[in-house]
C-alpha cells in the first residue's frame, strides 16, 4: 500500500469503471482465481464495505431530497476512511489479498469532473482521510456510457442516485477515469469493458501474478 508508513504483506486491487461495466463480475472471478491459489480474499467495496459504510451508502445512494456536492464528497470520504482504517488495512497487515470496488478514484471522477469539483481537492480529500493509501493494482473497465446505460436498463432493477444522473455526467466521469489511468500508467490496467468477460479476467489475472509473488 503506498504512502503507507508500516510495510504490509498483502496486494491491494480495486476495481473502477462506471455503473454497468462489470466490475462485480470480474472481481467475482478474480476471487475464484486468487483462491485456487490459496490466498486469503477479502472481497469488500466503497460506499458500504463497513457498518458505518453501510450507513454512509444508504444516504448517498438512496436519500430522495438535495445532497450539496461537498456534503456527498464528504460522505463518500467517510466511508473510505472507515473502510481503510477498520477492513484494508488489517486485511492487508495479515497478507491477504483484497479485491475491491471502487476507491478513490471513483470520487475524483464522480464528485471531480462529475460534480464539478476540483479534482485535485477530491483526491487530497481522500488520501487525508485514509493517510495516503494507494492500492497496487486498479483495473478500469472502460466503458462508453451509453452502452453502460444499456446494460442497466436491462438489469431492472430501479437506479440509485448516481446512475440516475444524466449521460453527459457519465461522458464526464467517464474522461475522469482514462485521464486518471493515464497519468498512474503503473498503478492502473485500462480494458475495454465490451470484451468477452473470460477475456478480461485472464488479462486482469496476468496482472496480478507477479505482485503475488
Ligand atoms: P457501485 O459500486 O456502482 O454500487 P452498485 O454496484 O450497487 O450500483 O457504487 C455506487 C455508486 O456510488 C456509483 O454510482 C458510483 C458512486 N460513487 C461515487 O460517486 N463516489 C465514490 O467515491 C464512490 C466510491 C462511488
């Protein structure tokens, strides 16, 4: 974990991507992977990979009436340092291997270009609250919004907060993302979410590898 003061035994992955790219699948199947090799996985996610988490989730994603742009990036910077502080961090300390959705890049994209915040602000933001965690591997599922919305529709299920925001928000949180992939080319893996899923998960898989070494 960089930026971290302790030297720790696991490998931290996260997963990010917008809504509908298939993150859950491919951490899914990465989890069946690592574990046939006999590592400890913790399969956890942001917002909601604690109780306070769940909490935390419950109000940006589902709260009907005005969350201000601050208060939600805020919200979401709680939750991250519950998480990292109470879950990854120990998860890490005693080697296992964590798989997670979405971190904080997730909120530079999101409450950065989506809402229109500074991005630089949002990131500071984060590493303040979790003292400069950084994962070793974040894979992004690149996928163009409309395409992602399609999946959702045919999902059925009603959409939260975010997923509801309209398609010029994702084309932004979408250029967020690649432009943050581009400028970590060593932390991130960028892969075209319309590939087959097997696809994916063996280019995710030969990533990893070596950091499990
Ligand atoms: P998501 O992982 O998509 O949950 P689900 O798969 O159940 O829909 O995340 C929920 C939403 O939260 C998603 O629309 C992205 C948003 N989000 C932010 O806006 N900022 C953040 O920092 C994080 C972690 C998520």
């Amino acid at each position: 974990m960089t930026g971290d003061a302790a030297p720790s035994r696991g490998v931290w992955i996260t997963l990010e991507g917008g809504d509908g790219a298939g993150k859950t699948t491919q951490a899914g199947l990465l989890e069946t992977w690592l574990r046939e090799r006999g590592r400890e996985v913790v399969r956890t996610r942001e917002p909601g990979g604690t109780e306070v988490g769940t909490l935390v989730r419950d109000i940006v994603l589902h709260h009907r009436g005005e969350v201000a742009p601050r208060a939600e990036a805020l919200l979401y910077a709680a939750d991250r340092a519950q998480h990292v502080a109470t879950l990854v961090r120990p998860a890490l300390e005693r080697g296992a291997v964590v798989v997670q959705d979405r971190y904080l890049d997730s909120s530079v994209a999101y409450q950065g270009a989506g809402r229109v915040l500074d991005a630089g602000e949002i990131r500071d933001l984060s590493l303040w609250a979790t003292e400069g965690a950084l994962p070793h591997l974040t894979v992004l599922l690149d996928l163009d919004p409309s395409a992602a919305r399609a999946r959702l529709d045919a999902d059925d299920k009603p959409f939260d907060r975010l997923e509801a925001e309209r398609e010029d928000f994702h084309a932004r949180v979408r250029a967020a993302f690649l432009q943050l992939a581009a400028a970590e080319p060593d932390r991130f893996l960028v892969l075209d979410a319309t590939a087959p899923a097997a696809d994916l998960a063996a280019a995710v898989c030969a990533r990893v590898q070596p950091l499990l070494a």
